[in-house]
C-alpha cells in the first residue's frame, strides 16, 4: 500500500521539517503539501502566510530537492 501523507502547515521550516520525517519512512514515497488561500478553504497556509513566501517557491523547493523528497501539490486556491 502507498500512503501519501499530507501536510498543511503555516511556515516553511516546519512544512520541511515534516517532510524530510515522513519521507523518510518506508511507507511514504512522496509527500503532498496542501496550500490554502484563506479564500478556497478557510485556513491558510504556507505560503499564504508569510509575505513574499511565493517569490522564494523555487529556493525551498530546491531544499526539499537537496534531501531527494518528491513532492506534490494540493492547490485549495481560488485562483490557481
């Protein structure tokens, strides 16, 4: 069985964090990080939380990339 934990968290470090733990479990291949507007779904999270967290997408990515984690996107977004 493939289990995919999802994450929903308001800051970066944290969202990391908890990617690089569940990724490194035999049970989880991938994890998907589920991003929120605050407009689509009530909450928000990362990174509608932290001003200019979007400008800097590519640079945490790329952290995630660095310690081989897979990542996919759940976009509860009005305007994807």
């Amino acid at each position: 069985m493939t289990i995919t934990p999802g994450i929903l968290e308001e800051h970066w470090v944290e969202l990391a964090r908890k990617a690089t733990l569940f990724s490194n479990k035999d049970t989880a291949t991938l994890v998907q990080i589920d991003v929120c507007d605050g407009e689509f779904v009530p909450a928000k999270t990362w990174p509608y939380t932290v001003v200019g967290a979007i400008a800097g997408l590519d640079e945490s990515l790329n952290e995630l990339r660095s310690r081989n984690i897979i990542v996919e996107f759940d976009l509860m977004i009005q305007n994807p």
